[in-house]
C-alpha cells in the first residue's frame, strides 16, 4: 500500500509537470512573468537544465523500449497466416509478462500478448508517485464488490469494498507499492501435501522464484532519517512484548517477526517490474516473433466444437475489441491459449465464454460449453484493519522534529529535479515500509503458522488530509481524521489476515463484456477471522502500554462510529462492530480458477495449471491459488508466471518429442513393410526362377 497522502501529492504534483515541460512553456512563462533580463547565457543555462528535465522524464517512459506492437487488421478477418500464432497470453501483467517472455525464448515460435490497457505512465515509472494512478480508471479496473454489511460500511455509499487492479501493460505490479514477499515454506507444501499439488512444494517454488530474481535483480528502498527513526521505535516496543526481530532475510521466505528489509520490485530508484525486465529489454524488443498489441479488450475464448458440451474441447483463440474501431475481431492459437487476466478478469472470461457453473451461466443466455462449478468460487484476499495512533508528545519520530533531505519534501520542484538529473536519486526515490508477522494467539511465539501481518506503518504528519478519503471513505470520517490531524500526527498501522478463512465469489450481471463483474468478497464472515482480529486489536493496544511507544505518547484514535458508540467502549462487541465498519481489501485478489487435484469438486485448473476438460487452454496468474499466501501476492503470483512457462514449455517438449516418436515409429512401420514387400517379390521372383527351369528342363526331354 502506498502513502496515504494521495491528494496533497497530486497538488504538488504540478511542479514536477512544470519541470518536465519547461522546455516548451518558457517563453510563454517568461511573458507570463515579465521581462527576462538577460545577456542570453543565463537564459541559454535554463532552457539547458528544462531540456535535460524533460529529456529524463521523456526518457523513463521511452515506448520504444517495448516489443513491437501487433497491427490489428482495419476490419475483422478470418482465421489467416497473419493473425494465428503458437501461443496468445491474454493479461500482460504480473504473470502475463513473464509467460509471453518465456515462450518467446524459442525462436521458432510465434507469441502473442494482448493486453486491455496502454503502456505504464510516467506516474508508474516513479514509485513515489504512483498512488496516483489509484482512481484513475485509464490505468485501473476499478472494480467494487456488492455491498456487505459484514465488511466495509466506512465505505461512502453506495460503494462496497474496492477491488482495484492494474490495465496496463506491467498490471497491478506497474502501480502497486512493489514489496516482494515470497510465501512461506509452510504455504506452499501445504499446496503440495495437503492439497496434492505434485510440483508445488517449497524446493521446486524455490527453483522459479531463483529464476525470477536474477531476472528482476531485487533492491531495497532508500530510507529517510524519520523513518529509520520509526522502525527502531517499532523494533523496540515489538521486543518489549517478546516478538523478535525476523531472523532470516524476507526474500528467503516470511517467518515470525519484524523487518524493515523489505525486498522491493525497484532498480536505480524507478519501478522495475516483471513486464519491465521480462520485455522492456534490448534483446526481448528485439524477437522477430513475440507481439504486443495494447487496448485489446477481450470478449470470449473461441473453439473448436461450438455448441457441443463434454469431452473434446479445445481452444482455438480469442475474440476482442479494441477502442478505435468496430467489430470483434479474433486471433488464434495452434497450440495453446493463456489466460493471465488476474483473480478477477480470467474468471469473467471464463464465465463469458461459457465454461463455470451452468445454473449461473444458463439464467443470462450463455451456452455451457462446459459445466465447471469452481470458476469464479474462491475468491479471497488478506483485507486490512487500519488502526490509528495519536502521538501526543513530543519524540524522535513527530513530523515536526526532522525530516527527510533537511526538509525538502518529494514533491517540491528541488527533489523532482535532483530525481530526474541524478539517476533517479533523492527524496522522490525514498520509501519505506516495515512487516511483522505473528501469531496472535501469543505474539511472542514462533510454533506454528503466523496467522497475522502487521503492514503499513505509515506516519501521517499533522496537517494533513490523512487516508480516509484515498480509502473511499464516508465524508464524516474523513472530515473526523483530518480534524484529529490538525493536533497532533499519527501513526497508521494495518493489520491482515495470513490465514484467512472467508471465501467469495465473481460471477457475471449480464453475459455483454462490457459491463463490470458481480463480487462477492465476505471479508470477516467467517468467525475465526474476526477472532484474529480481534487479537490485532489487543495486541495493538498492548503496543502502546510499552515505554516506547509511552515515549511519544501513542493513543489509539477511534473514528466515529454511532452504531459501534453506543456499545461499551472497548467491549469485543465495540470492536467486532468497529471491524465491521473498517476491514477493507488489501487489492491481493486471488483463487477464482483453483488449481485442485483431480478429486476435488471445485478444481478449475490442475497441477500443471491446464483448465480441466479443455484442450489448449491454461490460466497463469493469481487466480490458481489455492490458498493465499503469507504477504503480499505480487511476487508469488511472477513465481507462478515462471512455473506456468516451464511448464507450457515441457509440455510442449514432450508433446514434440511424442510426435517425434510416433513420427520415427511410422517410418519404421514403412520400412518393415517395404522389407517384407520386398522379401515377397524376392520369394516370388524365386518361386517363377523354379518354374522356369522345370519347364526349360521337361521341354528339353520332350525333345
């Protein structure tokens, strides 16, 4: 999650759009301002630097760094030369990226990604800036679920809880907050032995995610003095209460602690993301046979058996359409076809294309191409309960008492301009974000499985506008922080669930591609959820009882709730009211096409991730998780990009080599009966050689 302080960033952000366009607006700024006095040198100097400026901010969104984009025909086509390729990846996000990179290694295939939105903005490029892109709906699916009265009423109505993701080429991981966490060795052999996911457990993970990181060459963010400041506050009340500090490195996997170590998707202080690294690069531009083409919206799968249910479907491409034109228009696959649409868009494909729950898809005039009731089912996300923290005396960590780069904030027009001169450096290229994971049950234990995250500790200094109203929250809860922060700052701490037990759902409202996804998320409606917590509550006010967080003075900052105010003050009803109210997603969408063994009835993909029933077809994102695992998605759902690869790839193989075989085995079979054939005349040709001289032999005696 980004800094909350969206909307003071975006007036700020004016300055650095001033910076970057310098070169072309100066004249007109000068007669804006006055008369420039000058010999020519000085004003020769200034139009140099707003040059350089905009030439580095030009620079970091460079479009020719990207592979060449596929020339959709003016009008639709049938099936040609041209628009049928070896493999199309429909998503060119997170996952998406690395499975058309991987496939496009060998040369004698052809790939296609198609990707529904553009290509990342300036704003992505910039971690410091990209929570702007979080309401805009150029560069986000700005997906909201039905209203739940058991999670999310903060929400200003008549919003439900919000499940953005990213539409553009890099997806979410092209606006997130780039926090690479890994999983826990525990997550994924429970994939493998509990759930049977042969090739799933911690050993053959490790092996993609060795893969993944040499490609993406991980960093960690630069620090300000503030907040490394805050994390040794953290790290000191934590180990008052008996929680450690982690012990191995977080890119090793999560275990019980804290760290602000955090590995991050970043290189040089910009984004450095899978669709950066896996096509962005010199080489990978470079294949004569991969091809992107952005806008592409995606309609419905198309087959090879239209209108027959059962056995014996494949998958031959894929409908779409695109903004600046009429019609549908469709590409095709002569092997296969992957979905990499996310938890969200696969399984509205799926749904739109006739394959999920007939009784769902029956009701909207879809034919059932194949009844398959998991698509869709599943649907779950860590969510987040933000707590707020009031300091009300004076430390080492108030805003007033230092901040970063001696008080020159990110956004003025000195940092931007350190930013774009000097290789992406400065206070725009600083981050922060610091994790524990605990077992709530008894924080300072380590048996077990973590069951929660501690996230986002995030000070929102006095004067602020806060994080309400970025959150989507009601008016009067925003207007109720940004009071509470004109005495004092705050610290937010967020609270997730490792373990979580509630499960939803994505179905469709009408069977037109164009309209937005029916979600059900049920955040908190399993009782042990709430249990959790609950625990996160407790321990939280446990935090502030320690002498170091007693050293700032933190107190627990309670929004107005009416509903929950009439409950006694600090009851678990108060609070089980209270998580009602504030439990929001955490936009880790995953599990609507569950990978499953065989035997289980809501399996949409197995093991080797192909969709059940379908030939040709595969879904390689985050929608195959089984079970979520414990962190942030991002980097497990690229592992499951380079698994999903490897994969295709070996099945390929095989499938060539199979061919090969029973190519050599027909060959053989000929040869074999060319030399029985042959052996035949020759028995023959013997046989009338006998003939011949008996006969020769009797007229001679006749004679």
């Amino acid at each position: 999650m980004h800094s909350p302080n969206v909307r003071s960033m975006c007036r700020r952000v004016a300055s650095l759009l001033q910076l970057c366009c310098l070169a072309t607006l100066l004249p007109t700024s000068v007669a804006t301002w006055g008369e420039l006095r000058s010999n020519g040198i000085g004003q020769s100097l200034m139009e140099s630097v707003a040059s350089a400026l905009n030439a580095s901010a030009w620079k970091l969104t460079n479009s020719s760094d990207w592979p060449p984009q596929y020339v959709a025909p003016a009008t639709p086509e049938p099936e040609n030369e041209r628009n049928t390729f070896d493999y199309i990846v429909v998503g060119g996000g997170s996952a998406g990226s690395i499975v058309a990179s991987r496939l496009s290694e060998q040369p004698s295939v052809r790939v296609l990604l198609l990707e529904a939105g553009s290509l990342p903005p300036l704003e992505s490029e910039i971690y410091g800036l990209s929570g702007t892109l979080h309401h805009d709906a150029r560069y986000m699916w700005l997906d909201e679920a039905e209203p739940n009265a058991s999670c999310c009423q903060a929400m200003q109505p008549p919003h439900g809880c919000c499940w953005w993701h990213g539409q553009m080429l890099g997806g979410t991981g092209a606006l997130n907050g780039n926090i690479f966490v890994p999983g826990s060795a525990e997550n994924f052999e429970n994939w493998r032995w509990r759930l049977g996911l042969k090739g799933w457990d911690w050993l053959q993970v490790q092996r993609a995610y060795r893969r993944l990181q040499s490609q993406l060459q991980l960093s960690y963010f630069p620090v300000d003095s503030l907040n490394l400041r805050l994390s040794a506050l953290i790290y000191a009340a934590s180990a008052e209460l008996g929680v450690p500090r982690m012990r191995q490195p977080l890119v090793a996997g999560s275990s019980f602690g804290y760290t602000h170590h955090v590995p991050a998707t970043i290189q040089k202080g910009r984004r450095a993301n899978s669709a950066r690294k896996y096509l962005a690069t010199p080489e990978v531009r470079q294949r004569p046979n991969l091809r992107v083409l952005h806008g592409a919206q995606a309609e419905r799968l198309l087959f090879n058996s239209p209108g027959r249910s059962g056995a014996g479907i494949r998958t031959r491409g894929v409908a779409y359409t695109l903004p600046d034109r009429n019609g549908s228009f469709g590409v095709w696959a002569r092997r296969e076809l992957i979905l990499s649409a996310g938890a969200i868009n696969s399984a509205k494909l799926l749904l739109l294309s006739g394959i999920g729950p007939a009784e769902k898809l029956t009701p909207l005039g879809i034919g059932t191409r194949l009844n398959l009731p998991g698509v869709g089912e599943n649907l779950h996300d860590h969510g987040m309960l933000p707590l707020l923290l009031r300091l009300t005396r004076h430390c080492a960590v108030n805003s007033s008492s230092s901040s970063s780069a001696g008080g020159r904030g990110a956004y003025e027009p000195a940092s931007v301009a350190e930013y774009l001169l000097q290789d992406q450096r400065g206070p725009l290229a600083n981050s922060f974000s610091m994790m524990g994971f605990l077992n709530s049950s008894a924080p300072h234990s380590r048996s077990g499985q973590p069951d929660l995250h501690v996230v986002a500790h995030t000070l929102l200094p006095r004067g602020s506008v806060g994080s309400f109203g970025y959150l989507g929250f009601r008016a009067e809860l925003v207007a109720a922080q940004r009071a509470a922060l004109q005495q004092s700052d705050m610290l937010q701490v967020m609270g997730s669930l490792l373990l979580p037990r509630s499960r939803g759902s994505v179905s469709l409202r009408s069977k037109d591609p164009r309209e937005k996804p029916v979600i059900r998320n049920n955040y908190g409606d399993h009782p042990d959820d709430r249990a959790t917590l609950l625990r996160y509550v407790r321990y939280v006010q446990q935090l502030t009882t320690t002498r170091a967080f007693q050293r700032c003075g933190m107190q627990l900052w309670l929004p107005p709730l009416p509903e929950c105010d009439v409950l006694p003050p600090d009851s678990d009803d108060y609070w089980l009211c209270h998580i009602r109210y504030m439990f929001v997603g955490a936009w880790h969408a995953v599990g609507t096409c569950r990978m499953a063994a065989a035997t289980h009835p809501r399996g949409v993909v197995d093991e080797r991730l192909r969709v059940r029933g379908v030939q040709g077809l595969r879904v390689v994102d985050a929608s195959v998780m089984p079970e979520i695992t414990a962190g942030n998605t991002n980097a497990p759902t690229m592992m499951i990009g380079e698994q999903g690869a490897r994969m295709i790839r070996e099945d390929q193989l095989a499938e060539d080599q199979l061919k090969e075989k029973q190519m050599q085995n027909l060959l053989e079979e000929d040869l074999i009966n060319e030399d029985q054939l042959l052996e035949k005349q020759l028995d023959e040709d013997d046989c009338w050689r006998k003939i011949q001289r008996k006969t020769i032999t009797s007229y001679r005696r006749i004679r």
